[in-house]
C-alpha cells in the first residue's frame, strides 16, 4: 500500500499512520527520494543542480522534524523539497536573472501560468496577483481552474 492508499483506503475512513519509530534518513530517502527529485526537477529543470537540492533535502535537521509532522511524512517532505528548491531558484535568479519568466508572455494569465508562478517559481498569490496586474482573488480562482483542469 503506497503513502496515497494509506491515507485514503476508500472505505470512508481517513486511515493516517504514524510511524512509532522514527525512519532513518535512508529509509526515507528509499520511500520519499523519487518524489521529492520530481517537485525539485519541476521547480529547477537542472538535473545536476536538482541532485543537489536532493541531498540537501535529506541532510537537512528538519527532515527529522517530520516524524512529529501532524499530517503524513509525504507531505512534509513534499513541502521541505518545495521549499529548498524555490530557496537555490531565488539564489539562482539573484545570480543570474533572465528575462521572459520561464518563457511565459506576461500577457497570458492562463491558470497554468499563474500556477506554474506561484509553485514552480515561489511567489505569493498577492506577489503573483502584483506581478500580473490583477486581484489576489483572481489568482485564487486561477488556481482552483488549475486543479480542476488536472482532474478533469
């Protein structure tokens, strides 16, 4: 049963397991390492660089910090792995800035663009709403657009 199933085993009961032993750090690394590599690589489409923030995932103090996490382990690696890479992109882009945002026209406030602003890029929805000219609220709807596009 995978992180998703466990969460969820559709009989109506949200089933969260906590596990009463810490996992060591290859452990997580075994369950949580290709998934975290996935976000990284959507936020920095570097491998080299995305193998980097990987290991600083997971030599990070605040890995073990998700053994106490209220929600499951997925979801605080999930974050820690966002987090580390918005952090080397807001580096990189202080480095190195180019023009274009991502190869996006400004112009096209499209749901996948605001989207892709705010997680792959890491501005808040009020910087993106800024950075677009148009209200906080519109971003909002933006993102529920997105997530009901990709269910869809």
């Amino acid at each position: 049963m995978n992180e998703l199933e466990r969460v969820n085993d559709n009989s109506g009961q949200q089933v969260v397991t906590k596990n009463s032993v810490p996992l060591t750090t290859i452990e997580v690394y075994d369950q949580y390492g290709a998934m975290a590599y996935g976000i990284i690589l959507q936020i920095v489409p570097q491998p080299h660089l995305a193998q980097e923030i990987l290991v600083s995932v997971f030599s990070s103090p605040l890995l073990q910090s998700c053994n106490s996490y209220p929600f499951t382990f997925a979801v605080c690696v999930i974050k820690l792995a966002r987090a580390k890479a918005v952090e080397a992109k807001r580096k990189l882009m202080t480095l190195a800035p180019f023009s274009g945002d991502n190869g996006h026209s400004i112009k096209e406030n499209t749901p996948e663009v605001i989207f892709d602003l705010a997680f792959r890029q890491g501005y808040s929805p009020d910087e993106v709403a800024e950075k677009l000219k148009i209200s906080k609220s519109e971003v909002l709807k933006a993102f529920h657009e997105f997530f009901k596009s990709t269910n869809a």
